[in-house]
C-alpha cells in the first residue's frame, strides 16, 4: 500500500506542479539515495530536507554522508554495490573524467533548465553531466571586534585604522606582525588559528591557498585572461610554480603568528580552528563561508554575526589590490545513470523539488545555507549568515575581481596529498621551501602524464 501510495503522489506531484516536470514525468518508488560530499550539513540532510521532501512527495530518500576527505574513495566503494547511490558529487573537470561514465545526460531536465548561467555546467561528449548547485568563496575570515580593538591601540605601527585598509600582503604582514605583538592586550592567544595539518584536514592550504599561485600562472599562461585559467591548467602537463615565493609569503605568516606553535599543528583538525575563532582565541581563520555554521554553532561563540568579515588572500602579487576573494565551486552534482530508471526519474524530482518549491528553497537557503546558481532564487532568498552575505558583498564589488576557482585543474588527489605532506615537513623543519615547492612541481608532471594529458 505504501509503495502504491508513493507511486500515485510523485505522479500527482509531476502533473500539478509543472515546475517539477522536467525529464521527471516517469517518478515512481525508487528511493533516491543521495552521497553526500559536506558533514558539516549532514544533520541538515538527514533531519530537515530528507523528512520534508518524503512528506512533500512520498518518495523516500537516503542521506549518506562520506567523512571529510573521503569522499571519492566513499564514491568508490558505493557505486559498485547493488543499490548505489542516485545522485552523486564531482569537483570539476577531474571529477567528471573520473565519473562521466555513471553520468546521466541532464540536457532536457527541468534542473539544468534552472541555471542562471547554462556554461556553468559541465559536458562531455556535448551533452551536459554536471550542474552546480553552489557557488561558495573563501578568504581569511576576521573578526572585527579584534581587529577594531586594535586599531584602536594608541601605540599600533601602522598608520591605517581599520580591516577594510588592508589591500594587499605589505599591510596585512605588518598588522599581522604588530597585532601579535599586542596580543596580550587584545586577548587573543594568536592572530590565525592553528594551521591545522591533521589527517584529511590540509585541504585548506594544498587546495585552497595553492589556488591562488595556480590561478596567478595559469592566467598568465593564457595569455592573461582569468576565464581561461581553469581550462589551461586542466590540460598542463607541467607546472612551473611560479608563484611559490608568494604562497610562502602568506603560508609563513600563518604559521608564525598562530595560536598553535609549529611543532602542534600536526594535531590539529579544521574544527579546532574553527573554534579557536568562535571563542575568541583568535583575530582571523582561512575558510569559507560554508564555516559560518562552524562558527555560529559552537557552543559559547563570542563572535557577533556583524563582526564575521573576509578579506582576501593577500600574498604580494602585482596588482592583488584590485583582487577579491575566491569564488567558484567545486559542487556538481550527477545523477548515476547505472541507478534504477525509477530512481533517476525521483532523483529529479527531489533536486527540483529542493531547488524550485517555496519549501524547498526555504531549507536551501536558511538551513543549508546555499549561495545558489540558479534562476528560481529571488535575491532576497539567498542566505542571511554572515559570510554568506560577505560572499555576496564581495562579488559586487566593482573595484576588485573574484578570483576563480582553479584547483579543478590539478591532476589528482594524489598531487594534494603529495603537497600536503611536503607542507608538513616544510612545518617541521624536515624540508626546505625549495625542496617543498619542488614536490608541487614533480608531482604534477608524474600525475599529469599518468592522467592522460
């Protein structure tokens, strides 16, 4: 009865809601069962939008979320068994080579069809597999009830007097080094957070901070234009590291200026420096705002929503005080043609149930806290956390470009870990910058040629 009650709901639902209708005229009882790529909204998944669709639709759905860093080698293990999962997650181009094979072709479906920007989505073979659904940014994220503290200093050694001055490495190097100077007098025990180097928790230095040097050679290898950083680096078969010395700038004043000493970032996960900055500990983190639940959700959070700011990644480029933070996205979602048809059919009724129905867009908006790409959003329904509106505040600024989002083009997971480990020993005192920056350079010539290009 209730698989024959399911199956009358979803066909109720495709008839009198013609937004859902896209390619999903044939929903019947297949359970979605969707692989989660984020933990930090898993509980959203699991106790909101998975109880909210089943009630809008009578369609059951699964949440399963893969640990943090573990998602590809999740995705591995579940697609090969007798019910993998329906919709599954990529990050670019990389992702797409590795799975455009259990890729659904998503032209004709209403989902596609919501984009703001059709060219945001990923193809292969002219027909389009991938669609975002989206579009994050990171940067060092300050708290400026700190940093007002600080310029309020009589004896401070810089002559600007407040965050929104800093516009480029000089500056922030020198409040940096001046804020820990005063950091008894400020209360903090660091200016950054701990560094955090622990197992599966590098991704915000070999991924996110490399991308600005990767973005930087890669734009200057195609011949300056930004747009098509992405695609060079994508195809490169080499990398020069151009920029290193400009990771180092800033890679150093991390680690120089942290809660943490050197010798103890080993230990530390991206969530003790998450909270390191909620409780105050600390004037700045590198995150994005994906970290403002992090943050908000700490139990004692001492941070007013008012004060939660980003400022870009500053590391003495030419030119870096015309740039913004990064933003892009590496959250492409696929629906896994091998699934049942039935489970394809539902796949795409919950995904636009979730990003067009009043319900739907609620939990996107202010429990997921999507900054979405799609054209069913009103501006007033985008998020209302802090840094998602920093996100968007940046985006809008007409003195300054965002800076894309580039690690899509490194070769593999494999080039990550490899940088990871070198950092560590760079941390250490077991590997100079040179060796280090060498590794970058030698893993992704291996990695590129074993990927094919």
């Amino acid at each position: 009865m209730k698989k024959t009650m399911s199956i009358i709901i979803a066909a109720l639902l495709v008839l009198s809601m013609p937004a859902f209708a896209g390619g999903a005229g044939e929903a019947a009882s297949g359970e979605v069962y969707f692989l989660n790529f984020k933990p930090e909204i898993a509980e959203v998944y699991t106790n909101e939008v998975a109880p909210a669709f089943e009630e809008a639709t009578g369609i059951p759905l699964k949440v399963v979320t893969a640990a943090s860093n573990q998602y590809e080698a999740t995705l591995r293990s579940e697609i090969s068994k007798s019910e993998p999962p329906t919709i599954f997650q990529i990050n670019g181009p990389v992702g797409l080579q590795n799975w455009k094979d259990y890729a659904a072709p998503l032209d004709d479906t209403a989902f596609y069809g919501m984009l703001s920007d059709p060219s945001m989505a990923l193809s292969d073979g002219g027909q389009v597999l991938a669609v975002p659904y989206t579009v994050e940014g990171y940067g060092i994220i300050y708290n400026d009830a700190i940093m007002r503290a600080y310029f309020a200093l009589p004896d401070k050694a810089v002559s600007i007097s407040s965050a929104e001055e800093i516009t480029d490495f000089a500056t922030l190097k020198a409040v940096v080094e001046d804020m820990t100077a005063h950091k008894d007098e400020l209360g903090i025990q660091g200016v950054f957070a701990s560094t955090s180097m622990a197992p599966g928790s590098d991704w915000r230095w070999q991924t996110h901070l490399f991308n600005v040097p990767l973005w930087a050679e890669f734009r200057d290898k195609a011949g300056g234009d930004s747009s098509q950083a992405l695609a060079t680096a994508f195809a490169a078969k080499t990398f020069d590291f151009t920029y290193n010395e400009n990771f180092r700038n800033l890679w150093d004043l991390y680690l120089n200026n942290s809660v943490s000493p050197k010798g103890l970032v080993g230990g530390k996960n991206d969530a003790d420096s998450m909270a390191e900055f909620a409780l105050g500990q600390c004037a700045m983190v590198q995150n994005g705002n994906w970290g403002a639940s992090q943050i908000l959700g700490v139990p004692g959070n001492t941070v007013a929503d008012s004060d939660i700011k980003f400022l870009p990644l500053y590391m003495g480029l030419d030119g870096e005080e015309g740039l913004g933070i990064c933003v892009g996205t590496e959250n492409y979602l696929c629906i896994n043609k091998q699934a049942s048809p039935e489970a394809q059919a539902n796949a795409l009724v919950f995904l636009e149930w979730l990003f067009s129905s009043d319900e739907g867009k609620d939990l996107v908006t202010n429990s997921l806290g999507f900054i979405t790409p799609f054209n069913t959003f009103a501006e007033d329904e985008q998020p209302t956390d802090p840094l998602a509106r920093q996100v968007t505040k940046w985006m809008a600024k007409g003195d300054v470009k965002s800076i894309p989002w580039t690690f899509a083009g490194i070769p593999s997971e494999q080039w990550k870990a490899d940088f990871g480990a070198a950092l560590l020993e760079y941390i250490n005192g077991r590997m100079s910058w040179e060796d280090t920056a060498q590794v970058a350079v030698d893993a992704w010539a291996r990695e590129a040629e074993l990927a094919g290009r």
